[in-house]
C-alpha cells in the first residue's frame, strides 16, 4: 500500500514523512562534499593543503557516513516497519535522527577546513545519530510477528557493520593508525546493504516469480567477507578470484530472475541496469586490478567506483525516485527528465572508469569531467524532485 499525507494539511509537509527530509539532505551535501572534494584534490595534486583532514578520508566519510546513510535512513525509516508489519516511526523519532546528522554535518564539513578536533566531534554526533537509526530498526524487528525476517536480519547485519566501520573511523583518525575502516564500510556496509534491499525489492518490482535460494544473502556475505580480508592482507590472487566467483554468481542469479528488461517500464529499467552493474564492476575491477599487479599501473580505486557508481548511486537514485513519486500520491514513473538524469548516472560510470584508466597517463581532465557530471546529476535530481518533497504533489 501507498502512503502519502495530504499537502492541504496544517502540518509542515516537508517533515511529515521520514524519507523527505533525508533525501533531500543526502541530495546537498552529495553536491557540497563532493565540490570541496574536488577542489581539495586538485589542490593536492599541485601541492598544496586545503582541508585539515586528508581529502581521500574526507571524500570516503563523507560519501559513506552521510550522504549514502542519509539514503538508507530515509528509505528505512519509511519501509522497514512494512517490511515487518509493524508501526511506523514516530515524527519525533526521525527528527531526532535528521537533527543529528544535520548537526554532524555540517560541523564536519566546517571542521574540514579548521581543526581535526572539530572532524572528531563531528564524526561522533553523526555516529550518535546512526545509533539512534539502528536502535529502532532493531525494536521494530523484534516486534514484529512476520515469520518472514530473513531479509530483515541481513539488512540488520549490514548496518551492524556499518555501526562498527563509523566507531573505527573515528579511532583511526584519533590515533592516526590504519583500522582499514573504508575498505569494512564499502564492502560489508554500503555495498551489501544496498544489494540486501535489491535482491529483495528489484524482483518484487518487477513480479519475479522466480524462487530466491534461502542460503543467497548468507554466500554473498561470506564471499564478501572474504574479499575484505584479502584486500586487507595484499593477498591479490585470492581478492581477484572471490571477485570473478562473485561476479559469476549474481549475474547468473540475476538471469534466473527473468526480470524482463524490454518490457519493463523506465524506472524498473534503471534498477535493472543498476543491479548488473555489481556484477560487471566486480569482473571488471578484478580485470583491473590484476592488469596493475603485473604492469604495476595505478587505476586509482577503478573497482570501488564501478560499484559505487554503477551499482549503489543508480540503485539509489532508482529507489529514492520511485519512493519520492509513490509517496507523494504520484505514479511511480520515469519521465523524460528522470531518464536524463539516469543517462547522465552512466556517463559519471563510464568517465570515472576512464580517468582511473588514464591516470597514469595523466588524463586528469576526466577528473573534472566526472566532478561536473556529478555535480549536474544531483543538481537536477534536486532541480526536479525537491518541489515534490518540500511541498508534495502539484
């Protein structure tokens, strides 16, 4: 069922339903983080210190810790009590969580340019609101009577996961000491989450009839699990071969979903795309990789951002899209704009794969190329769904 609260009403709309304020928060500070990012690099680059902090852990937390958790705690907030036919979160209660991870950040975007102090205290307040998120998903799970949990325990586990990452993020750059907490994070937290939410609402979507072997979510985990620990150890032949077994298990489970691309409307058409891309960004980053091994060419993070990119940003801009027109009282349906804005998606894909491959060759022009598509992206994501979101349907 579709839920959505009248515009016409005295309450303030832009409040009144979890996922619209966190949606629209992720949407600026995608574009504020990564705009000081890209400066901060280029400045690097020449030689110069911009920010207080080093710009790739800046460019790793932000991304992870705010913008992508601002998505799941919106998108959560809203489904997780449908998930487990329970109530829904109280007002009151997700405002707190907005409260503190507005608070959080916006001071670690101020303490980047003044004081890792400010960047401590900024990490811990963010760390604090994702507490509070996880701290109700786990009493809705316990209250529900759904004899169906399966997913919601691994969606329960990824956040676990990234509830762990955030504390060792916060000791690592207090003790300035590698507690590998963005390589845990990108793999066991956003990128299994992520998966964790598609596997269960791409086929459902799409009115998959296909039967989802109950041991999925558990391989997956323990392949992924794997990989964080060889990359962790430098062992670069096994982080290749959980990879190419990876990429060979989810595309041949994502075939036997039959998910019917053709004649899939535009936006079940994104979420398609987005769910190959996992696949395809683990076969092609472990081609990369071990091209580098043996070459010794550097591919600056060319896996990392094939699944950032391709497989998370797309399946949150698919999901955040159709979650924004559906509770809005919209059909969920992508317009002629929404599909630009998904094209412009997999030309940030394919250019970031480009600069990563030209690094060497000091094509640093597809830095700026991949920033600005990045900045027009969510610009005119922002441009045409924050009216929705602040006001409701026209």
């Amino acid at each position: 069922m579709q839920t959505f609260t009248d515009p016409a009403k005295k309450e303030n709309y832009f409040l009144s339903q979890p996922h619209q304020p966190f949606f629209l928060s992720a949407i600026v500070w995608a574009m504020v983080s990564m705009l000081i990012f890209g400066i901060a690099y280029k400045l690097q680059l020449k030689g110069s210190v911009f920010l207080s902090v080093d710009s790739t852990m800046f460019h790793m937390y932000s991304l992870i810790f705010i913008v992508m958790t601002e998505v799941f705690i919106g998108f959560l907030y809203t489904t997780f009590p449908k998930f487990c036919q329970t109530e829904v979160v109280s007002k009151a209660y997700y405002l707190l969580t907005f409260g503190l991870f507005q608070v959080g950040s916006l001071l670690f975007m101020m303490g980047s340019f003044v004081s890792i102090k400010v960047v401590i205290l900024a990490m811990m307040i963010l760390f604090l609101g994702l507490a509070t998120f996880l701290y109700r998903l786990l009493a809705i799970y316990r209250a529900s009577t759904s004899s169906m949990k399966q997913d919601q325990l691994w969606i329960l586990i990824a956040l676990a996961i990234g509830f762990i990452s955030s504390i060792l993020s916060i000791v690592q750059l207090y003790l300035e000491v590698d507690l590998y907490a963005y390589k845990i994070a990108f793999i066991l937290y956003v990128t299994f989450l992520t998966f964790s939410v598609a596997q269960r609402m791409v086929p459902f979507f799409s009115h998959s009839q296909a039967e989802k072997p109950p041991y999925l979510l558990a391989l997956v985990f323990g392949l992924l699990v794997a990989k964080v620990l060889a990359n962790i150890t430098d062992y670069i032949y096994i982080a290749t071969f959980v990879d190419l077994i990876l990429s060979v298990l989810l595309f041949r489970e994502f075939l036997r979903w039959k998910l019917n691309f053709k004649m899939a409307p535009a936006i079940l058409k994104i979420l398609h795309v987005a769910l190959f891309w996992l696949p395809i960004g683990l076969f092609l980053g472990a081609v990369v990789d071990m091209v580098g091994f043996f070459t010794e060419m550097s591919f600056v993070f060319a896996q990392t951002h094939l699944i950032a990119l391709g497989f998370i940003i797309t399946m949150l801009i698919g999901f955040g899209t159709r979650v924004t027109l559906g509770h809005s009282g919209q059909p969920p349906h992508a317009d002629r704009t929404t599909l630009w804005i998904f094209y412009m998606t997999q030309a940030l894909v394919i250019a970031r794969l480009l600069f990563s491959l030209g690094f060497d060759a000091g094509l640093f022009w597809l830095f700026d190329l991949s920033l600005l598509l990045w900045l027009m992206l969510f610009g005119f994501w922002m441009w045409k769904f924050s009216p929705i979101l602040v006001r409701g349907k026209k």
